[in-house]
C-alpha cells in the first residue's frame, strides 16, 4: 500500500496512457479499413476510366449524335409496328354521316347480320334482333352528330363478331351487349371495348367460337372468362328399371312393358292370333326356358337416354382497336 500511495501518480498516468493506446488502435483500425474502401472505389474508377479510353467511350459531340440517330431509328420501328396493328386489327373512322344515316345503317346492318345467322341454322331471339343497338333503333329521336362516329365504330366491332359467330356452329345466338357503352376505355397504345356475348350451342361448337374468336377475328380480341350452363336433357316420363330390366313403358299402370299385359276383351291365357281349345292345354311360347331365370345386366350405356348435349355460353371479352400513332420528327 505504502507502494501505491507513493507511486498513485506514476499509475495514474500509466492508467491513461493504455486507455488512450486502445483507443488509437480502435480509431486506427477504423480509419484503415475506411481507407482501403476508398482505395477499392479509386481502383475500380481508375479501370473503369481505362475501359473508356481503350473501347474510345465518352460523352463527345459523336457519341452524342450517334445516340440521337439511334434512338429516332428506335422511334420509327415503335411507329412503323404500331402502324402495322393500326392497318390489320384497327377500325376506320368513318365520318360526314348524318344522323339520319346512322338510323339507316344500324336498322340494315342488323337486318343483314340476322339473316346471315338465320342462312347458318342459329336462331336469333326477337329481344337480341338490333345486337345490343335496340334502343338506338327504337328511338324516336336521331342520334348526335358527335355520336355518329362512336356508334358506327360500336357496329363494325359487333358484326365482326356476329361474323364469327356464324361460322362456329351454334345453334342460337341469345344475345350481345357493351356494358361500357359507347366509349370505349382508352389505354396508351390501343382503346379497349369490354362486350358480354351470350350463345347456345354444343361443347364444341362453343369450344370452336372461342377459339375463332381469338385467331380469326379482324380486331384482336381477348376472352377474360367463360361461364357455362347446361340443361337437363332427360325426357319426362321415361325410366329405367334399377335392376337392370327393361325400360318401362310411359302411360302404363305400374311401367310393366306392353307385352305383359292381357289384351282387354280376351279370357285370361289367351293372345291374339291363338285359338284355345277347351281341355287342351295351350303350347308353351318358345322362350318358356329361360322365363324364370334373370335377365342379364344391362351396360351403363343402355340405359342412358343420350339427346343433344347443348349448352349456353356467357363470354366476357376485351375488344382492342389500335390507332395509327403519328411519328414525332
């Protein structure tokens, strides 16, 4: 102790003198590894720089309008294609047509798309005979000059699809509608026309206008979802026997077959056609063998009462029209 007390200044200072070493070290150590971060960037600014000046890279009046003719070549293939969807999926405005025009056409076109679906076999029901236009048709006042071209437009988009519908095979075309109206949503590079179409017809055949729709079709047309409803198809009155025998006869007491049965105003044991003679007694039919054993089992098919498998369709789709797009210069 008496070491201590003698020395507490030396220890002190020795004290302070390794506090303050660790914390060197501490700030050293974090300084160096700062530092080697930074000589990693300078490293890697220094190759990159060296790239540049080996593959003649720099933001020179050259470089700069070689960058412009490029990205205006860009622009020209952007409008060159756009203008080629315009050309095969798009519709022309049609304008300078009077209301009163407008009335005609879409009385005459929906004349024309129904008689082209009744040439084909597919009935179309008096409600669906204007092809959602009814109430344009009906109206007793013209339509606006600035709705003339919407209307039309409208028009052409459900006759391509009536068109398609025709050569699908339904066998009815229960009706179409737009629920947006006549303006259609109108996206960047293409305007979206939203119809809800309702037909009848076999699996197939529904199968088929799917199909059509997608890949025949003048606009391009996406089919968001199809719901499907079929109907019964087992006719009233007629069963089969659980067992596996033979149908029953509709009408019939009991659905025994016809054949059972004794022909009314005939003395029990005798048939049409077969005389019975008193005491003797009547010939046994030929199939007498078998008339106590079981008839054999009929297959699944059998007994199955097979009719037209026809069902209706409700297809939500997407009508696209692209728009020639004009060139920036």
């Amino acid at each position: 102790m008496e070491f201590v007390k003698r020395n507490a200044g030396f220890l002190a200072l020795v004290l302070v003198f390794l506090v303050g070493t660790a914390v060197s070290a501490v700030l050293w150590r974090t300084a160096n590894r700062r530092a080697l971060e930074i000589e990693d960037k300078v490293r890697s600014q220094q190759e990159f720089m060296a790239k540049i000046r080996r593959e003649k890279f720099g933001l020179n009046q050259r470089n700069l309008d070689l960058a412009a003719r490029n990205r205006l070549a860009s622009q020209r293939e952007l409008v060159s294609f756009l203008d080629g969807l315009a050309s095969q999926h798009g519709l022309v405005e049609e304008s300078g047509i009077t209301g009163l025009d407008c009335l005609r056409i879409i009385k005459e076109e929906a004349l024309r798309m129904a008689q082209e679906l009744e040439g084909k076999n597919i009935q179309v029901p008096t409600d669906a005979a204007f092809f959602s236009f009814g109430d344009l048709a009906r109206s007793t006042s013209l339509p606006k000059s600035e709705e003339v071209p919407l209307i039309l437009r409208n028009l052409r988009l459900v006759s391509e699809i009536v068109r398609v519908c025709g050569r699908s095979g339904i066998t009815e075309f229960s009706g179409i509608s737009r629920p947006g109206g006549l303006k259609p949503l109108v996206k960047d590079l293409y305007t979206d026309t939203p119809v809800q179409l309702t037909v009848t017809g076999s699996y197939k055949s529904i199968q088929r206008l799917v199909n059509q729709l997608q890949k025949e079709a003048k606009q391009v047309i996406l089919v968001r979802s199809v719901e499907l409803e079929a109907r019964d198809q087992v006719p009233s009155g007629t069963t089969t026997a659980a067992g596996g025998g033979a149908a029953a006869t509709p009408g019939r007491p009991g659905g025994a077959p016809a054949a059972s049965r004794q022909p009314a105003g005939m003395p029990p044991g005798m048939m049409p056609g077969r005389m019975m003679m008193p005491g003797v007694p009547a010939a046994a039919p030929a199939d007498d063998k078998t008339a106590g054993e079981p008839l054999p089992p009929v297959d699944k098919e059998q007994r199955l009462v097979f009719a037209s498998a026809e069902m209706t369709a409700v297809l939500v789709l997407d009508v696209l029209d692209f728009k020639k797009p004009a060139e920036e210069k």
